[in-house]
C-alpha cells in the first residue's frame, strides 16, 4: 500500500525511545529497524528501502563511522581536523556539542561545558573560539557524509585549538537536552523529529546560562521538593545505582556554580552548604 505523501514520517535506526516519543506527540510517523550499525553491508537494504520509501536516509557507511570511536579518530588524523594529533591533557576544558543536519547541512545549536561541578550551556567561550568549536565538528559531519538527524560530538579545548576526541549520530545522553532546553528554550528532541523530516530549524540563541549535576542516591528531597526550589528547572530522580539530576538557570557561570552548590548540599544534606548566592 503506497503511504500518504501528506503525512510526515521519518526513519530512525536502532530508535531512541525520546525521539520515538517526540514523533508521536508532533503527530509524526516512524519507520525503524534495529541492526548492527558497525555492519555496513547489513545496513544497505532496510536504508535503500527506506529511501525508495520517500524517507530521509543516512549513507551507510556515515553510520558505521559515526558508530566506531576508532574510525571517527582515524578519520579526523587523517584529515588533520584537530591541530598538532589528538592528544589532550587533563586540565584542558572538555565540551559537547549538539548538531541538527539536514540535507547534509550542519548546525551547531548546542556547545556545552563540563565542569568540576557538572554541566553548563552555553559554554563560556568568546565569539571566536565558539565559531573554531562548530567549524571542527560540521567539516568532520561533512567528512563521513552524515545528512539527516542529531549528532553528539566531543571535543577539548587545547592551546593549539580544538581537539575532537569523538562523534556518534544521536541526541545527548541526559540532562543535555534539559540543560539546553533551560537554557534557550530549544527542544533537542523536537529539532531532530524536524530534521529527519527533511526540514529546517530555526536557530535558537540562548538567552540565560543553565547548569546540570548529577547527584547520586540517596536524595532527602523529593522530586516535587526539588522542583519547588528556586531557580531549578528540570529533576530527575536517582534509579539506584543511577544518579538523578538537576538543572538550573542562572544569569552569569559563577552564579550557576553556587546554585548547583547550595542546590546539591540540600538534596543529599551536607551540612557543608555554601551560603545564599545573590
């Protein structure tokens, strides 16, 4: 039976459960398959018959590179990506950056930064160490050939510049949609829905800086509690043995460490607690 041009479907391989959501609430139909995304020959047929369906496809082999951290690393020496090789110390800042490709067209909507304390977006970098940031991780996209849906990258900050240390096709693994959700109002899950339509999303700055931490069991609080507190803006309870997390919002990175601080000695009470942040 031919399917309704009308209605919009997308495929998605190996699905992830919130984007499979996502679908259903925009109204959006799923085409899925579960396969070995490393074997390439295997993915031919199900993306071929997909295409021919009408749905927006990745190449193959995109997949099985974006599948492979030794292939991604392969792929970005080769190609010098990252100047001077990819080594990276440890006190050098680590980042995340979230992509939307449509098309084969990249857009960096996301650059998050770990740390000591947990997450925070956008990352507090100038105008032009940003743009060296996005620039590194589209041409590498460009270079595996990746056209439709999310893609997670990693990447740290080294004085000779940005060094990409992994990428893989895929939303990342929460709180970062929450953390940029906080931040700028954009949905993670609903852009890549779009995107893998085949459509474009409008790009959205954030407008206050948000910060995540993972704290792990047990919690004193409970969601509700938490999520009465001020300034937070998502909570995820803890699973034992899986920490829960929080975000805030906060208008400077130093005002959103002490909050995450104050935040994390009254959910596990530590007495310890810094004082009130203003």
């Amino acid at each position: 039976m031919k399917e309704h041009n009308d209605v919009r479907r997308i495929f998605l391989l190996n699905p992830d459960p919130r984007l499979v959501r996502q679908a259903a609430r925009a109204e959006v139909q799923v085409r899925s398959i579960r396969a070995d995304a490393t074997d390439e020959a295997a993915l031919r047929a199900p993306l071929a018959e997909a295409a021919e369906a009408g749905l927006c496809v990745n190449p193959a082999r995109a997949l099985v590179v974006l599948s492979a951290p030794a292939a991604v690393q392969r792929l970005v020496r080769d190609n010098r990506l990252s100047p001077g090789g990819t080594e990276v110390a440890p006190g050098d800042l680590r980042l995340t950056v979230e992509t939307l490709s449509v098309h084969g067209m990249h857009q960096a909507v996301a650059i998050v930064a770990r740390t000591p304390y947990g997450l925070l977006h956008p990352a507090p970098l100038t105008a032009d160490t940003a743009a060296e940031v996005r620039a590194v991780v589209t041409a590498l996209l460009d270079l595996t050939g990746y056209q439709y849906g999310p893609a997670h990258s990693s990447v740290a900050l080294t004085p000779r510049g940005p060094v990409i240390t992994g990428c893989r096709s895929g939303l990342g693994d929460d709180p970062v949609p929450e953390l940029v959700k906080a931040a700028g109002g954009l949905d993670l899950a609903a852009g890549a829905v779009e995107v893998l339509a085949g459509r474009l999303v409008d790009t959205v700055r954030p407008n206050r800086f948000a910060a995540a931490a993972l704290i792990s069991p047990p919690w004193r609080l409970a969601e509700a509690e938490v999520g009465g507190l001020p300034h937070v803006r998502y909570v995820s309870l803890p699973e034992a043995p899986h920490p829960g997390h929080l975000v805030v919002g906060a208008d400077s990175p130093d005002v959103a460490a002490r909050r995450v601080a104050s935040l994390r000695a009254l959910v596990v009470g530590d007495d310890t607690r810094p004082g009130t942040d203003r």
